[in-house]
C-alpha cells in the first residue's frame, strides 16, 4: 500500500474534478491509499471510506494568490497540509493541481532542497514523433541563472535514467539557433557550462526542432518553458479548432473526416497533457507531483498514477542519492 | 513602377529558391523593377532582363556568421548593398531570407534608426482562430530592457493603424500567467510601463491564449518571441505527421482522408508561414523585409508581394511621423 497526499481544493476544477479523479483512481489502483485534504463540508460526501483518509482545512491557496503571503499567511492551505504529511513520512508523494508557485515555495519551505540543488525545477514529459522527451524547467522559476540551467539539465539527466533507465540521455538547450553563442546571455552562458560537464550535451536546439524527438531534454528558464508548454498545447487544440472549420465547408470533408476519426481521436489522445498524469518537481526531499491548473477528473487520475509510481520508487530519495554521487557541491553554488 | 532590391544569397536555398522567386513575382506583379544583388556567376542565367538591374558582388553574409564581423569585414556582401540601394533611395524596400542578425545589424547601421526609437524590432503577421495578429519582436533582439517592450508595442499599434487602418488594436503583454505581477521581472517591469501607456493594453497573454485571436498584438522580448514563432511552425507541421502516422494504420481511415483532402490543403495554406511572406524590421529608416531563412521560391515571390506593398505605403516614412506624433521623446531613453 502506497500513501498518496491529495490537495482537493487546487487547480480551476476543484474540488469537483479532484474528487471525481481520486474515485476513479482508487477504483483502478488497488494498492492506492489517499489523503484527501479539503474542507469537511466538500469532502463529507465522498463515497469510498476504505483506503481514504481525510485531512480537514478550510483554507486554501487561491489560483492567483501569491505564493510568499500564501505561505506566510495560510499555513493551514490544503497544498501545505499535504506537504506536511510528505515531510512527516505519512504520505509517499504529493499531487496538487493548485497555485504551482506555492506548491515550489511549500516544497523549498517544508520539504526542504536535495543538499547542493540551488533551484528546484518542474520536470514535464511531452509527446514527440519519436519516444516523449523531457522538457525542463517548466516553469517552477523566472529569471533563472546559467547555473541553474546546467542544474536542471543535471537532475533531468539523472531523472530519465531512474525512471527509464535510459543511460546517458541527450541534453539541449533552447534557443534561437544551432550554433554556438546563438541565444540571449543566459543560454550562451549556460552552453558553456554544459559543454564542459560530464552530461550527454548536444548543444543548442530551436523551436521548430523540439517535437521531433532527437534528444531527450530539452533546457530552458521556466518563463520561457511554461510559455513553450501552454503555446504548445493551445496550438494542438486550435490547429484542430481550425482544420474542424476547414472541414465544415463541404459535406464530402465531413464524410472523410467523420471515416477517419478513429485516427483522430487517438491522434488526440497521443497528444493529450491529460494523459500524461501530472510533472514531477525536482530538487526537493519528497516527490511532489504538479498538475495542470485545468485538469480534470481524467487528469487528476493519471497524476495519481503518476505519484503512485514515483512512490514505489522512490524518486526523490534515489534522485537524491543520485545528485550526491554526481557531486554537485555546494562550492559549485557560487559560480 | 516600384524598386525592390533583393539578396539573391539570402537564406537556405539561396540563390536557387531566390532567383525563382523573383522570376514569378516578375511575372505576377507588373508594377515591380527589382534589383538582384549577387554574384555574376549566379545571376548572368536569370531568363528576365527587364524591369531588372543586376547588382554584382561575390561577398555574402553566411548564414552562421556572426552579424557584428560581417558588416566589418564584409562591407560589400549582398546584404549591405542592398541596403545601401535603400539609403541612396535608388530601391523602395529591400528583401533578404538571409543572416537576420546581419540584416538587423546592417539596418541600424547604414540607414539608422527612426528617431527616438531604441531598438528596432521584427513584426510577425500570425494567423488565429481570428484575424492574423502581430507578434513583436520576432528576433531582432535578445535581452531587452522593459522600455524596448513598450517600443515594440507602439511601434506594432502604429505598424497595424498604418497598413490596416485599425485603429487602437489591443496589446498584450506574453506571460506565464494573466494576473498583474506574473511573469519574470522583464514583463513585470514592461507591465507598470504598458498599463500608464496610452495604447490599448489589455494585460497578459499566455501562450495557449496565443493563437485564438483576442489580441491584435503580443509582445515579448525577441529571444523568446523567435522560440514561440519556431515552436508553432514545428508544430504544426509535426501535428499533421503525427496524425499521418495514425491515419496510416487503417484503410478506413486513409480513405477519410482522401476525402477531406481539400479540408486539409485549405487549412494548410492558411496557416502556412509561406503565405505570410516576410516580416517588416520596424523603426529602420527603410523598409526591410526579412523573410524566413528556409523560404522556398513561393515564399520569396509573397515577401516580395509585401516589400511591394510598403513600398507603395512608405511604411517606414509613414512610421517614422506617426512616432514623431506619438512623441516617444530622447529624454525616454534613459528610462
């Protein structure tokens, strides 16, 4: 049995969604076993009793709330209730699908950061024409430092070979050519740093590259990652919005379309962030799970199997053990 | 009859892709006089001798070159004489596919700036959900300041009053989030300076936000305006690979397609960057045309159909009164 912590109340669904998504994750994983924070009155009508355990607050963190005064003023908020359970060893992992910025300045607050990691950083899996890659910092800090990004590219690394044991994964940074010193100060400075590390680093990667899945991470600040990854999936959901009006324009494209929608529909669920559960943040003691602030039920379940999953594993702990022995030291946190 | 001179050396598949271009634009557009600058080797086969004039130069910008060494050392690459044609007011717009930083670069330095400008930026016309929108700066520059960002707008609001006649178009600012506050310090600082503007601003924007066509204008620093524009074209030219890729497993679903075809090939062409032509480097005294590097003969023939267009408007003149009139005031520039 595996202890899971769940915030009810974060993300633009909740609680409705949440709930609805630790039904049906309890349904389908026997060995789940949940924390449900939230109010009493939200959560006094769940109807599984076995395997449940509820954590009743009144407080939680608003969506545009920010994240210090949360933390400062709300202490009691479900996402640091659940945090507390992770640090009191109760829970094994912790899913919100909240204020992301308060679940990473809980984590840094409660958790605390793996000894020699600077920045923690939100690790995303995105769908490419080939294996799903590894965008990171998805967006846990603006105004990152080169060394920061060579961090990132680090954790991500040793990220790919526990989860996949994909040895030696390939590492690129974002930027706006291929060549060396191509990019703003911050990635012609990281480039260095990179090249000079033990890291699989195959240098700089465009925009219009990053889907094609020739390396395995991709680097970035998390402004420029979280705009990357909200482009990326409004432009998946509008470039059907657009083709459908296309279609629209003649009954023989309607008949063509509605023959293949069997290939769209599992285009779509390829292509879907739902599915794939929610993204680790890395750097902290605790695996601590990020959902999307729009999740719904289907979502939250699969971040729920994502938790599920990094807590069998371990992730935080063998991430840590991992960053140790890659002696990231804390003489490096100078530079 | 309008003069447009053209790099012939510019881009990918220069002088190839280049030359066709301008032999159907030619043929298309019977108010154009181009002048071809490249080497003599290249141009002495071009089939159309009139409404033609050959510039001969054996230097050009590659495409890796660093921007600052080539306008030293290469005075008499294609680039540059193309914009010396513009200075001498022998052309009326220039259009190069080639090293864009050499052409920002070469702008600057040989026609200079429109007064009380400070950076001169890259607009994108992008299709939406809507009508098309201006993305500024597309990469003219990269670490800009929080002032340049308001620059970018004015000019982009001025740019889309003058060729559209539309008045008062609504700014957004791109973020990670739409509330006040969000965003790296660039944007928040950029924010305070939009908000007391007297543009039409209208916030944040988030990348998935993109693409749905509320805004006329979004604004960004060009590092990460170049990666948002290169992760769209990426994009979508691997979300129709991907579904490619399913549509292929069933007969049912290859003759679906087969039939809505047309639906596709429309919706294509809309969102083909290749339609678009090129993208105008606003606050340059000239207009300069800078068209995507991987542009094939149809997308040269569309930039300079553009080109030809503000050559007829006098876009950069017209620009650089209405900047006049906005008062954008030396003293700013401190700020």
């Amino acid at each position: 049995m595996y202890s899971i912590a769940l915030d009810v109340m974060g993300g633009d669904y909740a609680p409705t969604a949440v709930l609805e998504g630790a039904r049906s994750a309890l349904r389908q994983f026997s060995e789940l076993f949940l924390y449900l924070i939230g109010p009493q009155e939200v959560l006094k009508g769940f109807p599984i009793k076995e395997r449940v355990k509820f954590v009743f607050t009144d407080e939680y963190v608003r969506m545009d709330e920010a994240p210090g005064e949360a933390i400062k003023k709300k202490r009691g908020a479900s996402i640091f209730l659940g945090l507390d359970l992770l640090k009191e060893n109760k829970a094994k992992a912790f899913v919100s699908a909240g204020n992301s910025g308060a679940v990473v300045a809980g984590s840094i607050f409660i958790l605390g950061r793996i000894s020699g990691v600077r920045r923690p950083a939100i690790a995303t899996l995105l769908p490419t024409l080939k294996e799903p890659m590894v965008l990171i910092d998805a967006g846990a800090n603006v105004d990152s430092k080169p060394y920061d990004l060579y961090q990132f590219a680090v954790m991500a690394s040793l990220f790919l070979e526990t989860i996949w044991g994909r040895p030696n994964p390939k590492v690129a940074l974002l930027s706006i050519g291929e060549e060396t010193g191509k990019g703003n100060q911050l990635v012609r400075e990281a480039y260095k740093l990179l090249s000079s590390s033990n890291l699989n680093f195959c240098g700089n990667i465009e925009g219009r590259d990053m889907y094609r899945g020739d390396v395995d991470i991709v680097v970035c600040d998390g402004f420029i990652g979280n705009i990357c990854l909200k482009l990326s999936e409004g432009l998946a959901e509008n470039i059907l919005e657009m083709l459908k009006n296309e279609v629209k324009k003649s009954y023989l494209y309607i008949l063509g379309m509605y023959l293949s929608k069997g290939a769209i529909k599992a285009f779509k669920k390829r292509t879907d962030w739902r599915e794939y559960g929610g993204a680790p943040l890395l750097g902290v003691k605790g695996n601590v799970i990020i959902s999307h602030g729009k999740s719904d039920a289907h979502a939250i379940k699969n971040a729920i199997r994502q938790a599920l999953y990094f807590a069998k594993i371990d992730l935080a702990s063998q991430l840590g053990r991992a960053i140790e022995e890659h002696k990231i030291e804390e003489d490096d946190l100078e530079s």
